[in-house]
C-alpha cells in the first residue's frame, strides 16, 4: 500500500485528502446459515421491510449443489424510505456461487456500505482506492436498489462499499419494475450520466408497467402497540442501521484502512481485559465502526466462526428501548451480556442473538461528535446498571441526535 499522499482533491469544491468524503453508513448485510428463522428474525421481531427478493438458487449450475442449503433468496430490505438498510443472504449459497468475490473464512458481514455526494465520488474514489493499491471486487450500479457502487476490501476480507443514488421507496412500498433494471451497470460506467428522472420518463414512454415492482407490506399485521401515538405490530421502530462492531487479526492494520482509505475518524479508544478497541465515526454519532482484536471472541463467549461482534441498530427512543428490551424477552430471545467498555458513546443498550447467534445490538441514542472532536468525559457519562435501568432520563445536549427517520413509524 502507498504511504499517505499529500494530493489534495476537490470534491464538490472542497479539497479534501481522499476524492469522496463518506457521508453515513447507509446498509450492511449478514450471509446467514439458518436463512428462513433469520428472515423472520430481521422481519418480524425486527420490523424490516423486503423491498425485492433475488433468486440466486437461479443462478446455480446444478440445483443439486444448493439443495439443503434452505431460502436461496436475497432480501434486500428497509426500515424507511432507503431501498435498502440492510440485507440478508444465505451464507452457502453465496459462498457456492460467488466466483468474482471471495468471502474469508468467518466473514458473516456480506457488505459494508457508505454514501458518499456524487456519482463522481464514486468512481473517481474507486479509482484511487485502486490506485492505493486495494483489490477493486467490482464497480458498477446494482439493480435491484439502483445504487452506483464500488467494492474492495478490509485486511481481514470484509467487503466494502462506496455508494451513491439508492433507490427511494414511497407510500405505496413499491420497489423499481423490473423492466427498469436494464439501467444496471456491470463496470465501472462513463461520467456524467443521466438522471433517474430521465430513466422513469423514458421507462413510461416505452410502456413499462411503472406499478409492477414488488411490495411487502410489515411481515406482521396486528397492530398491537401504541408507539407514541401510533399503533404499530412492536412497540419500537428502527431509525438507523448501525454501528457494526468487527473482530480483526490486525487491529493496526484495520484501523489504518478505515482511517486512511476510508477517510473515517477515531473517536476513542478503550481496553477490556487487556485487549485494545478502537471506535470509528463516519459523520458525527460517536462511533460507525468497531474495531476489536479478534482474541476477545472467545473471552465474550459470542459465536466461534464470526467476526462480526455485533450488528447495531438504532430504536426511535429511551421509551421504545425499554420496551423492546420486554418484546425480546416475551418471544424467547436469547440475551448477552457486553461490557460497556465495548459500546462507550451508548449508554443504553442491550444484545440479543439472532438465529444464527449473530450479537445484535439495540439502543436507542449515541453521543454526538461535534467540529472539534471531543468526545464526552467519561466523568460525565452515566453509570448504567443493565438491570437497573431508570423509568425517564435527564436531558443530554445531543440526545435524539444524528440521523433521524424521515417519513412515518409504520
Ligand atoms: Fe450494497
């Protein structure tokens, strides 16, 4: 890899140190081995929505070398207006057919996704990424989502993306015709290119039938619990997707690639047991990323051949946490415990596993990082019992900070 290059590039009139500047994480996916109780883990108890469903059992030579390997499907799925926030594929099945990436052994995180500005960003960020001397796996536009996108990877095999353009999906939950995906793209495309705008005008003059995309509706129906004044099937809702806490081999070499390929910052850095973690932000929540030695795997007794620690999500509220914390438990959940100095910057979280025993992190608000980049003292954080949670909070400045969900609840 190149040392640290002294080019200043201007990306959208600024001159930055990289030709892209991540704005959030946008998705992230798991490859799952027990597909079908997951799908209905991250539907169901979770609340996604699927937006489109991809056949890859279609895309096997020989049925029979998929066969037993359950759901074939990819389920690209959302918690608002993002075609999709997270996804879901079947680890096998992926791992069978996957001819032009490599998943590394215990790689359970299918992608790693961050928005940058521009379709510009895109591409020229691929470019230097290449030029930096990282394995581009491929660049291009994907359908379905619509997202112009390039790919490489971690030290430790973890693909990532830069993204630009996702899909948008409205009131009626409607994804993109099918007949729209032959705006999909294969290699990296030539710049300028037209707008949506112009694919949709051009789709309706030729005919397409605009309606005809795929709609999923909540995978659960009853309507049971008031959530702040609405009436929803879960007594929480999911605003964000994110952070995603990582085991690495390296931790040096991984925080070098966020920081230095990525462009993220380092907003802290904490030891448990003797072991180092560094804490990544993106934009301004307190960390996006986590990074910790993969020798802590075993000491927090999580699943042996993952190196996703935890999947984070956000819930809209403290009320909305708490409340969920007793939805799990009332559907037999499994609980873990993780020490906080694994989450500084979240002060209210609890981890349960999915199907799979992939730790999943709720919680419901992170401290926020402002232009000079100090975090909170920790003298001033709170002293969190896990089974001793207080009934309301005091106000913090950036409580129900960050990114916030556009559009209803449900
Ligand atoms: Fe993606």
């Amino acid at each position: 890899m190149i040392e640290s290059t002294t080019a200043t590039y201007d990306v959208g009139g600024v001159l930055l140190e990289r030709p892209f500047k991540i704005r959030r994480l946008g998705h992230y996916g798991l490859n799952a081995m027990r597909m079908e109780e997951c799908l209905r883990f991250y539907t169901e108890d979770l609340g996604f929505r699927i937006s489109d469903r991809l056949d890859f059992g279609a895309r096997a030579e020989r049925k029979e070398d998929i066969a037993g390997f359950g759901d074939a499907g990819g389920y690209f799925m959302r918690h608002g207006s993002d075609h999709h926030s997270f996804v879901l594929f079947n680890k096998r099945v992926r791992e069978h057919l996957d001819k032009l990436r490599r998943f590394a052994p215990g790689v359970t995180m299918n992608q790693i996704s961050w928005q940058v500005g521009s379709l510009e960003e895109v591409v020229r960020g691929g470019e230097w990424q290449a030029s930096q001397g990282m394995e581009i796996q491929r660049s291009g536009r994907d359908m379905p989502g619509s997202n112009w996108h390039t790919y490489f990877y971690d030290p430790d095999g973890h693909t990532n993306e830069l993204y630009y353009g996702m899909e948008q999906i409205g009131w009626d939950g409607k994804s993109k015709p099918f007949s729209m995906h032959d705006r999909g793209f294969h290699q990296k495309p030539q710049l300028p290119q037209i707008p949506e705008d112009e694919e949709v005008r051009s789709s309706a003059q030729r005919g397409d039938d605009l309606v005809s995309g795929s709609a999923l509706r909540d995978a659960l129906s009853g309507a049971e619990y008031d959530v702040e004044g609405i009436m929803l099937p879960r007594p929480f809702k999911i605003i964000k997707c994110g952070p995603i806490s990582l085991f690495v081999r390296d931790l040096d070499a991984a925080t070098r690639f966020y920081t230095h390929q990525l462009g993220l910052r380092v907003s802290e850095e904490t030891v448990w047991r003797g072991h180092r973690c560094v804490f990544l932000r993106a934009n301004t929540e307190h960390h996006t990323i986590v990074l910790c030695p993969i020798e802590l795997r075993e000491t927090l007794g999580l699943r042996d051949d993952s190196s996703t620690l935890a999947a984070g999500f956000q819930v809209g509220s403290y009320r909305q946490l708490r409340e969920a914390r007793e939805f799990f438990k009332s559907r037999g959940a499994k609980f873990v415990e993780l020490p906080s100095e694994l989450h500084p910057g979240i002060d209210y979280a609890f981890h349960v596993l999915d199907p799979d025993g992939q730790a999943v992190q709720i919680y419901f608000s992170m401290e926020q990082i402002g232009w000079d980049g100090q975090t909170r003292p920790a003298a001033q954080r709170p002293d969190v019992r896990a089974d001793a949670w207080p009934a309301a909070l005091a106000e913090q400045p950036d409580v129900y900070g960050g990114e916030s969900l556009l559009g209803p609840l449900g």
